[in-house]
C-alpha cells in the first residue's frame, strides 16, 4: 500500500491559483517560473479568449495580465482593457484581483487600468521580487 502523500499532516492549505495573461511567450515562461517558485499554481493564456474560458474554467485567485496584444488575435481586437471588461460580466471572474503588467509608458495606460479596477500596475521590465510582494499582498499572505 502506497502512503497518501496528500494527507500529510505538514501539508499545507493548496497553492493559490494564478492565471498569466500574455502575448509574450517568454514573459510567460518567466513569471511563472518565478511564481511557481513562490508555491503557486499557474495557468497562462495568450490571448483574451483564451483568458477569459480559463478565468471560467480554472477560477484562478488572481490575474496578471498584460495590455497590449496584436490586434485582431482569434478575430476579435482584444486588449487588456477589452479582457477586463470581459472578466467584469462573468459572475466567477468578477471579484478575481487583477495585477496589470504591461510595456506601455504612457501615464494615461495606468491611470485607465485602475479606473477598470486592476489592483497594480507593474511596467515592463518587471521586477519580480517586488511583483511577488504585491501578489501575496494582494492574496492577503504574509509578506516577508
């Protein structure tokens, strides 16, 4: 008979779910390198509809997402904003915290992401130390 790993008294509760939304192949390995590393599960989309069948599907406990994608990806103009809005009809993605990464400068970019109720706002290049800070933060986990 096998021992149920599972049952470990010492097991901690699950890991936090966190879904990547990204354009960017390699920012995606990254941060979920990077979180994975931290304990948590992630999923990652490339795309909005992607994004939002999995914000369905997964009901992750917080959302990276960028802003910028290719225009016309799966033929819809999705961006950040769009996503968002997307995520604010579904009864099981509405209150899911969403972190904004994105490369865009612009001072209006951010000021826009908070008014459609992102939480953060990180610029790329990210710095992930303090990304994960905000993250646990945001999870109501103990920051160190």
């Amino acid at each position: 008979m096998q021992p149920n790993m599972n049952a470990s008294p010492a097991a901690g509760p699950p890991a936090k779910k966190i879904l990547v939304v990204d354009d960017n192949e390699i920012v995606i390995k990254t941060i979920t390198l990077k979180l994975q590393g931290a304990g948590y599960q992630v999923i990652a989309a490339m795309d909005g509809s992607e994004a939002v069948a999995l914000a369905r599907k997964e009901s992750p406990d917080l959302i990276l997402l960028d802003i910028s994608f290719p225009t016309d990806v799966g033929g819809v103009p999705w961006d950040g904003f769009r996503i968002m809005e997307w995520f604010h009809r579904l009864n099981t993605a509405r209150k899911i915290p969403v972190i904004v990464i994105t490369g865009s400068e612009e001072a209006k970019t951010k000021e826009r992401a908070t008014a459609a109720g992102a939480v953060a706002y990180f610029q790329k290049p990210i710095e992930h130390d303090y990304l994960l800070k905000v993250i646990r933060a945001t999870l109501g986990e103990a920051t160190n």
